[in-house]
C-alpha cells in the first residue's frame, strides 16, 4: 500500500490547492451579479460587504430591503482605494426603512464594496439587488412566452425555443423587427444580449425603444462594421437622430456583445457591453410605448442578417405617489459628469446648455455682512443647475463663510446659498435687510476650507447639495435674476473666497 501512498510535497500541494479553491468560492460568494438579489442578516452593531466589479460609465441601481427583524438598512459603496462615494439610510423616510441609490454613474473601472449596516443597534435579515439602469424591474423576458411577442416585416422569421429569441431576414435593404406585447415607461433602461449575430455582406442589428405603431418608434442601430446610429421613425418617414459613426467600445465583426438603451424624458444614452457609446436628445416620441428587437439587411441582391438574442432586462425609475425620488447623495465630477449625473437622476431635464464655466474667480472682504460681485455680466437666468468648489482664507476661524449668490434683482435683492467654517449652512432670500427663514442648519462634518456647493433652480424650488450631500429645499417666489459669488462675515474680519470651477446649465 506504501506505494500507492502520495509523498507529502503532493498532500501539501492538494491541501493548499483545496485552501484556495475554498477561498475562492467563499470570496464569489460575496460577489454581487445584476439583477441577482442576495439575503444576509444584520446583527446589532454589525455590518456585511459585498463586492461588484463595474466598468466606467455604466449605470447602476441599488435596492436594499429589510425583511425581518427591526432593521433600519444603511448602505455605503466605497471604490477599490477605499474611499467612500455614496451612502443612503432611508430613502422615503418615514414611510419606508428601505435604502436606494438609482441611476449611479460608475465614476472609473474598478471593483467596488458594499457594506451593509443597521441604524443604531438594529437588526435582522435583508435583501439587496443590483440592477442596470433604474431600481425599479418592469420587465425580464427569458422568450419563454412566445405569445407576448409579434414579429413585423413578411421577410422576417421569428423563432422562440429555449428561452431565446432568434431572427432571420433576407431581401436588399429589409428590416425586420420582434416587439414585445407588455408596455413599458417612456423613461426606461433596457439592456439585451446577442449571443450571435451574422450575415453577408453586412449585418445590422439593433432595439427598438418607444414604439406606438410599427410607423412611430426610435431604433438603436450597431453594424458589423463597428459603427452605430439613433434612427426615429416618425408616421412613416425615418430620419437619422444621429446619423452611423464609430466608437472605440465598439468592436467591428464582433458577433457576441450586449446593447443598451437608457431613455430618460427626452434625452438618450447609448451602451455596448454596459459601456457609454453615445448621447443624444430627441423630443418627437415622449409617451411610453413598446420595446423591440431589430434586425436590417445590406444592399447586395444575396443580403441576408441572423441574429440570437436573450436575457432582455427593463428597468424603470423607482416611484412614490408617482414620483420620482430625489437622491440623498451625489456623485460630483466636473460639470460635464455632474449634469449628467443629475439628468439621469431626474433632477434636471435631459434638455438644456452650459451657459457659463469660469475657471477662478475670488471675492474679498474686511466687513460684515454679505459682500458679493455679480457674474455673467446682466444676464438673467431662470430654471438651472450651479455647482463651484469654494475655499477660503479668513482671519478669524469660524467666523466666515462663502457662498452663491441666485436669482439677484440687486445688491440687497438675491437669494444666499452658503457654508461657513464651522458647517453651518443656509439658503435663504434676502429683501433689503431682511433674510427669509429658509434654510439653516449645521453640520460638524462638513467643517474645513474646501467644499462643493451645488444649487438646483427648478421653478418655485431651490435643491441645495454640500459634498454631494442633499441639505435641504426652499421655496422661492422669484424665479430671475443674476447669479454671483459671495464672503460672508458674521465680524469685521478679512476674509478671501475663492472659487473654482464654477458653471451654470440653463434649460426653458
């Protein structure tokens, strides 16, 4: 038997090999899949971490629910260097103990960490769930109902088996496309997979998004040659939104990819494989409608296309009382990333411009009160989103503070958004020596020189973000006026605000 017996190099390479392959499966354990919900359990004072790893530009939703026990969920998502990014309690407080952060912009490719906590001491199980796109599931169709669908173009065969849907066209110049029967919101994140797409000489293959008739419908178009475009079909008659170009994500020939759709109001984004290929805006179909999947042949007489699609998920934004919810924290980039950022989550319109980006300006002051200057010369503006960072220098520590100056009539006619040193902040409008109620507050943690301030002017209402993190909403009667950058001096101190970065994005 001694023969037959391993020498003990070979046991301790089994052994470590069995070690390994342990630590692996218990490290996937804790990898978050989309769409796939994991359970764990909270004990008091404890937490759990999860990890997903994510590509740069993609859009993700994360739905955290308790199902047992007094748990009050918190959810904190930090990157691969450790720092956090994002965190929410309860995002419908007090109606709801749940936590959501929708429609998240992954900053960077990286691998990211959940952690998951109760409030105080509380405690017990809880779901939680990645989604593409929005936090709200409308719709995932494994082809396993092959009456939910219909087929348009007589040169189009459609096949269902195997919880796949299969598409074949032949004919110069055809298209051909399989709609789904279940209507889905105008706003909406859809992402399918090809497993295989072919044909000669060239092959395009696509989604259908907003579709009312087979004569009223937007299509998303990817092309064997690695090109894309954004087709409207309006009674009949299709025009290019935006008309066949490349993109570097796009891999020409590549038969086996995934295409994304995400329609927000009037605005459009564009993925392969979860990367962002494209924007665009488009106000000719607003209503909810239908969602489909497309094929197109080329120009030669033997033209033919095939294509394999599974796995279409839709996700729709997350509502209370039919609303959408506003975010509790946000990811600031610079302004081209941080308008998108609120496009997507339903905090501005998709429409709109960048009305003003001045790199530095500085405003000094030795005397009390609010001291300003104006900006953009006398241009008024009326529904927009401002952002700055601000920092300062004061003699006195604590006793000053910087801010934004909104909706301006004159210099003692204006609306305050402001930080001081010690993290008090307030937004309030002053009418000559007067300054409404407002907002005031204070906030320890955000003490320091440095800060983001971030501004929403929609309407009658004022959203006001510090770091990213919601503070508090006024109302406001005035709904023009200039915009400027303020010192704000509780003693007669000398102080030096400066601020960098600062841009407006104006929409009607």
């Amino acid at each position: 038997m001694d023969a037959f017996r391993p020498p003990m190099r070979t046991l301790l390479i089994l052994l470590i090999v069995g070690l390994l392959g342990f630590a692996t499966q218990a490290q996937d354990d804790t990898v978050l899949e989309r769409y796939v919900p994991v359970t764990g359990n909270i004990e008091g004072g404890k937490s759990q971490i999860w990890t997903f790893a994510a590509a740069e530009g993609e859009v993700l939703s994360f739905v955290l629910r308790p199902t047992s026990g007094d748990l009050d969920p918190m959810l904190t998502i930090t990157n691969g260097s450790n720092v956090q990014l994002l965190t929410n309690d309860d995002y419908a407080y007090p109606d709801s103990p749940d936590a959501l952060l929708e429609a998240v912009t992954i900053p960077r490719r990286d691998t990211y960490t959940i952690t998951i906590s109760g409030f105080g001491t509380t405690s017990g199980d809880f779901s939680l769930t990645v989604l593409s796109g929005f936090a709200d599931q409308v719709a995932n169709d494994t082809f396993d109902n092959a009456r939910q669908w219909r087929s348009s173009g007589s040169p189009l065969v459609m096949n269902i088996s195997n919880g796949r849907i299969a598409l074949e066209l032949t004919g110069v110049e055809e298209s051909g496309f399989a709609v789904s029967s279940a209507e889905i919101p105008a706003d909406f994140y859809a992402r399918a997979e090809i497993l295989q797409v072919g044909g000669q000489p060239v092959w395009t293959v696509g989604l259908i998004a907003r579709q009312q008739d087979n004569d009223n419908y937007y299509a998303l178009e990817i092309n064997q040659r690695g090109e894309w475009r954004f087709v409207l079909r309006d009674e009949g008659v299709e025009s290019n939104v935006r008309d066949w170009i490349t993109h570097p994500a796009i891999v020409a020939g590549q038969s086996n990819f995934t295409l994304g759709l995400m329609a927000n109001d009037t605005g459009f984004d564009f993925f392969y494989n979860d990367l962002l290929i494209g924007r665009v805006t488009d106000d000719t179909l607003t209503q909810p409608g239908n969602i489909g999947l497309m094929v197109e042949t080329g120009t030669a007489a033997d033209s033919r296309v095939s294509a394999l699609f599974d796995n279409l998920v839709v996700t729709a934004p997350l509502q209370i009382d039919g609303r959408n919810i506003l975010p509790q924290t946000l990811l600031i980039g610079d302004s081209a990333t941080t308008v998108q950022e609120l496009q997507r989550r339903h905090l501005i319109p998709s429409s709109g411009e960048m009305r003003m980006t001045i790199p530095e300006s500085f405003v000094n002051s030795n005397q009390p009160g609010v001291n300003e200057i104006l900006l953009g010369g006398s241009q008024q503006f009326e529904n927009f989103a401002i952002g700055t960072t601000v920092s300062w220098e004061a003699q006195a520590p604590g006793q000053t503070g910087c801010g934004l100056l909104l909706r301006a009539a004159s210099d003692s006619d204006y609306t305050l958004a402001y930080l001081d040193q010690t993290g008090g902040y307030g937004l309030s409008r002053r009418q000559g020596e007067t300054f409404s109620t407002g907002l005031f507050a204070e906030n320890p943690a955000m003490t320091g020189n440095s800060h983001h301030l971030l501004v929403i002017a929609n309407e009658d209402q004022l959203y006001y973000y510090v770091d990213g993190q919601y503070v508090g909403v006024v109302e406001d009667a005035v709904r023009e006026g200039q915009i400027g950058n303020a010192v704000v001096n509780f003693e007669p101190i000398t102080t030096a605000c400066q601020f960098t970065d600062t841009w407006l994005w104006q929409w009607q």
